[in-house]
C-alpha cells in the first residue's frame, strides 16, 4: 500500500519536464470500459433529467473562469523545501485525476457519438471540462519549473478496465468527493486568506462546480439503470467503492499532511470533514452508506496508516529487496485485514429505490 514520498527534486524526461508519478495503488488510475454496452443502455427512464443536466452543461458555466491573473505572475520560490515537494505533488495527482477523467470521458463521447447522442454530448461537454481542469493544474506546475509532458501520459499509462456499472460507481464518488475537497478548501481558505500560499486555491469555488455537476449527471445516469442500485449485489459494491475512495483519500492525505499543514489545516480533521460530506451526499443514490460515525471506523484507517509509515521505514533501509519484501508481509497483511475488517461494518440502508427522480 505504500507511495513512498521521495526526497527534494524530481526526476526528469527532459528539463522541465517531469517523469510521472510511479504507479501504485493509491495513485490516479487510468480507465476504460465496455463502449458498446454504454452505447445501448435505454436512458428513456430518466432522459428528462438527463437532458436537463446536458442543457446545464451547454451553458459553460464556467467558459471565462479559468483564466491566470497577474496574481500568478511572480516568482515561487518562497515556497521551498518538503512544502514545495509536497505541493508539486498535490498538482500532479490532480493534475493526473482530471486527464484521466478527459480521457475516458472524450472517448465515450466518441463512440457513443451515433449511437446515444445525449450521453455523447455529456460525456463531450464534460471531456471539455476537465482538460480545462487538467491543462490549468499543469499550467500552475511550470510555476515550480515542471511540467507532465500529457501526451506521454496517455501512451505510458497501464489502463484498467471496468465494466460500465463500476466507471458509474468509481466516477461518481469521484466527481462527489472532488467537491468536497475543493468546496472545503476554498471555504477555509476564505476565512484565512493569510494559509493562501498560491492564488490557485481563488479558482476553487467555481471548480467544484463542475465536479458536482459531473456527479449529477452520473447520479442521473445510474437512476435510469435501477438495476445499479436496488439489489443486493449493488449494495456490495456500493460499500465496496465507498470503502476504496475513502481509504484511498485518508492513506494518501495523511501521508502528506505536511500539505495541508501548509494551508493552515489538519489532514485528518479535514479528511473526515470530506469523507462525512461525501457519505451524506452519496446516501440520495446510492442504497447503503458506510458507518463513518462509528468509532472504528477511523480507528481501523488510522492503524492502516501506520502501516504505511512502517512500510516507508522498510523501503527506506538499504537491506535487499527480497529482505524487505517479508519485512513487509506483516504490514499488508494487517492493512488487508483493517480494511476487510471495514467493509463488513455494518452499512447504513438509504431510502430505497423507488424510481428514477429524486
């Protein structure tokens, strides 16, 4: 489970250009899925809203928003050291986060294109949104002398196939927990503008926006498949998307909270501000929720998290890899065990699925 953290300075593929994060299992993924059975799912059950919301998208809310002000047009160097690593960082997993959701969603636009021409234009409008998104995060790394070349990204990149249901589920609690992110954030940093170490975190109002239109619009999306959300099948996989994108979240916030130390926040206070949110958010469609408020809930993930720091200490020491390879076995083992320790906590039933509106 480790992302080991790595010294000052970053590797380079040429100057100025920087070798992407290694992928590990807490790192943004890549996706692709089963195109043609999108391209036939009858959306008729819910096409009103659906076609509300693209109606929403079509406005371009956000079309003058994203750009640079002269506030960007000074140097960055006071921000140096384990922050500036760190917050060079914070702008590559995002940075990775919306050019992979660019990604999939302009090739669903593709080939939905002739088939179902309303999730086509969805799936366009939102592509628009995020290489918006992505093409300004990478904008702001060249304020720190770096770069991720894109085009390599695409072509480097392992993708991982999901069966349409899961890209629904996983994007979903994606696009819903960006908000939170970004909406807590901005809202802290309203209140003390002094934490403002870059004038990125002005944009971030109007940015969540468009993470929570996007999960609107799979909320939608999923509502006129019912069979996504009112079996008992669906309940564990619900559970299982949730536990993933929330213990994905607190690993990596807390491993890096020399971040969020930066922007006058606790990561873990402010993780469990977003994972609270989400969950609430996320009980409107989904049909189970995870306990958050039980006590071993953040008990199980605080022990994973030391996990993660023994696991660290291990890559850190010279001994040889076969070595720390069972140094390390115990570790994951209790990780594994926390976290299957977490999904069968007991989950909290939503309203049932009555319909497609809400």
């Amino acid at each position: 489970m480790v992302d080991s953290l790595k010294k000052p300075g970053f590797e380079e593929i040429r100057p100025g250009v920087k070798v992407p994060a290694k992928e590990t299992i807490l790192t943004p993924r890549f996706y692709t899925t089963d195109f043609d059975a999108v391209a036939k799912m009858d959306i008729s059950p819910n096409e009103d809203e659906l076609r509300a919301i693209l109606e929403e998208f079509r406005v371009d809310y956000n079309r003058h928003h994203f750009v640079r002000t002269a506030e960007f047009d000074q140097s960055w160097e006071h921000i140096d050291g384990e922050t500036r690593q760190l917050f060079v960082e914070f702008l590559e997993r995002s940075c990775t986060a919306e050019f992979s959701g660019f990604l999939l969603y302009k090739e669903l636009a593709r080939k939905l294109k002739d088939r179902n021409p309303v999730l086509a234009e969805c799936f366009s409008l939102m592509s628009r949104d995020e290489a918006r998104h992505a093409g300004f995060l990478n904008k702001a790394m060249s304020d720190f002398n770096l770069q991720l070349d894109l085009g390599f990204l695409t072509k480097s990149r392992s993708y991982t196939f999901f069966q349409p249901k899961f890209v629904f589920y996983a994007t979903y609690l994606s696009e819903k927990i960006g908000y939170w992110r970004y909406i807590t954030i901005y809202r802290h940093l309203e209140a003390h503008p002094e934490d403002r170490i870059y004038p990125i975190f002005r944009f971030f109002e109007n940015w969540c926006q468009d993470e929570n239109r996007h999960g609107d619009f799979f909320d939608a999306m999923m509502r006129s498949q019912p069979h996504l959300l009112n079996d008992w099948r669906a309940k564990l996989w619900c559970r299982f998307f949730l536990l993933s994108v929330f213990a994905t979240m607190y690993l990596n916030d807390i491993q890096r909270s020399g971040f969020y130390k930066a922007l006058g926040l606790d990561a873990r206070a402010y993780d469990i501000h977003v994972i609270n949110k989400t969950n609430e958010s996320t009980g409107k469609v989904f049909p189970v929720v995870l306990d958050v408020e039980n006590p071993a809930f953040y008990q199980r993930l605080d022990r994973c998290v030391q996990n993660n720091v023994k696991l660290t200490a291990i890559v850190s020491t010279s001994a040889p890899k076969f070595v720390q390879f069972f140094q390390k076995l115990p570790y994951y083992a209790s990780t594994a065990w926390q976290l299957f320790r977490l999904y069968l906590m007991k989950p909290i039933e939503t309203a049932p699925l009555q319909g497609t509106t809400r």
